[in-house]
C-alpha cells in the first residue's frame, strides 16, 4: 500500500516531500490520505529546463 510507504519513510524523514507525476497521479492523488503534490508533466518540465538551462551555455 502506497500510503504505508510514504507513513513509513515521513517517519525516518520528517521533512519528506512526496510528488506524483505521471498521466495517472490524479487518479492516485485522490485515493491516498497524505499530502501529496501531484503534476503531471513534471518530468517534462525538468527535461525541458535542463535543455534551456544548457542552451543558454553553448
């Protein structure tokens, strides 16, 4: 179960963040009892930046 992982870890790692990306982290989001940030192109979105980021050096 999702949830038991994410008490277990917030356990030994009290400022934990969890983020859920994906097409299907809304339906998940939904379901789970603990705070999570959820974004859906945040793979994307860091791929994207790091292409820019090294544009901008050459």
């Amino acid at each position: 179960e999702i949830d038991g992982f994410i008490d277990a870890y917030k356990e030994k790692y009290k400022e934990l963040t969890v983020i859920l990306t994906g097409g299907g982290a809304q339906y998940l989001l939904d379901s789970l009892k603990n705070g999570i940030f959820a974004r859906s192109n945040f793979l994307l979105e860091g791929l994207n930046y790091l292409v820019q980021n090294n544009e901008n050096k050459c």
